[in-house]
C-alpha cells in the first residue's frame, strides 16, 4: 500500500509537471506566431508514423538549393565584370564633325569642314586594375561555390542517414513495444493475481513499461528534430508521413 501511495504521489507529480510544459509550449507557439492574447494555440490531430526508407540523394538536392544558387548567380556576375573589364581594355573611341564658314571685307566667302577622331592610347592604358580585380573576384566566388557545394553535400549525407535511423527506430518502437503496452500491463495484472510474481515485481514490470512507452516519446522527439535539420539543410520542406 504504501508503495502503491508513493507511486500514486510521484504520478500525480508527474502529471502536473507534464500539463505546465504543455501549456508553456502552447503559449510559445502563440506568441512565435502572433496569436491572440487571450487564448492559446493548440495543436490539433495525431502524430504521423513515418515512413521514411529512402529520401533523394545529395546530388539531386544541391542544384536547387538555394545557397547554390545564389552562389551560382555571383558568380555569373563576376563572369559578367570579368569581361566588362576586358572590353574596357580596348581604346575608346569617338568621332566628330565641325563646320564653319569664314568671309573677309571684299574676299571669297570660305567654307571650312573638320573631322575629328580621338582614341586613348591601349599601349599603356588596357585597365589592368580593374581586369585583376574582376579576377580576383570571380576566383574568390567559385571557391565560395566549391566550398559550400562540399559543406552542402556533407551535410546532407548526415542528415539524410539521421533521418532514415530515426525513422527505423521509431517504426520499431511503434510496430512492435507501444501496440502491446496495454496487453503488458494486463499480464502482469494476471500474473500477480495468479500469484507468479509479487507486488515488488509489478511495481518493477509498470515501471520498466512506463519507461519503454516514455523512450518512444523521445524517439519521436529525435526523429522529429532529424526532419528539421535534414530540412534546414536541404533547404525545403518534405513530407515525413
């Protein structure tokens, strides 16, 4: 009895504890996504069973990511000041006309036309600054490429192999321990009243139950948490049920 009040105690506890953290994890949902003040967001509907084998490899991910391609779009325009900056190596050239007439007292009326031509001078003058600086920069946004297309594609194997474990366990844990929790229970029940076992063991048997059904719990966590990463790190959603 007084085992069975101490459990009861501990239960009730527990309890308590497990309705704040559900509120307060309501009440950060509320306010991360500007809920009224005077009611909480809660969720709503089941958790689905994944059912993850496979995602999409690395490869097929990385040339619509989008780091890859806003580091694609730099260096296509470094390509474009690359080859701006050649043609601004070439001389400038400019035309003009001029036209004027001129007529002394007593003289012939004189009719004067020029043509003009100017150019710089490229033996001396071909913008090598700015061609090597365009250099530079185009060189500095394909390692930037490279360097993120290596950390993309690491990141994703991790995450994808992550995600596909998580998904194994809890399928094990869902398929084989939590439909059999009350069946458990109910034999350990039988076995006492058979006399099998004793008080002291069905304590032990609930408890070691308990904590299967609350290890699942976490499993869940985990795999929900690898959905997240694998997400921020392919940068787009999927549908994990």
């Amino acid at each position: 009895m007084r085992l069975a009040q101490a459990e009861l105690a501990q239960a009730h506890a527990a309890l308590k504890d497990a309705q704040y953290q559900y509120r307060a994890a309501c009440n950060r949902l509320s306010l991360t996504s500007g809920w009224a003040v005077d009611e909480l967001l809660e969720p709503d509907g089941e958790l689905p069973l994944p059912k993850i084998d496979r995602i999409q490899t690395p490869e097929g991910l990385l040339a619509d990511h989008p780091l890859t391609r806003a580091l694609q779009s730099q260096v296509r325009a470094a390509e474009a000041a690359r080859q701006s900056a050649r043609r601004d190596a070439w001389p400038h050239i400019s035309l003009g006309a001029y036209y004027a007439t001129e007529q002394e007292p007593l003289a012939v009326r004189s009719h004067i036309a020029l043509g003009v031509l100017t150019m710089s001078l490229p033996a001396w003058r071909r913008n090598q600054g700015g061609i090597a600086r365009a250099e530079a920069e185009l060189t500095i946004a394909e390692r930037e490429l490279f360097v993120v297309h290596r950390a993309l594609t690491r990141e994703l194997q991790r995450t994808a192999d992550a995600l596909v474990t998580a998904s194994s366990r809890l399928r094990t844990y869902s398929d084989e321990l939590l439909p059999r929790f009350e069946e458990n229970l109910e034999l350990v029940r039988r076995a006492f009243e058979l006399g099998e076992i004793d008080v002291l063991e069905v304590f032990v048997a609930r408890e070691r139950f308990v904590d299967l059904q609350k290890q699942a719990l976490d499993v869940y966590d985990d795999f929900i948490r690898a959905v997240r990463d694998y997400e921020l790190a392919a940068g787009e959603r999927m549908n994990a049920g």
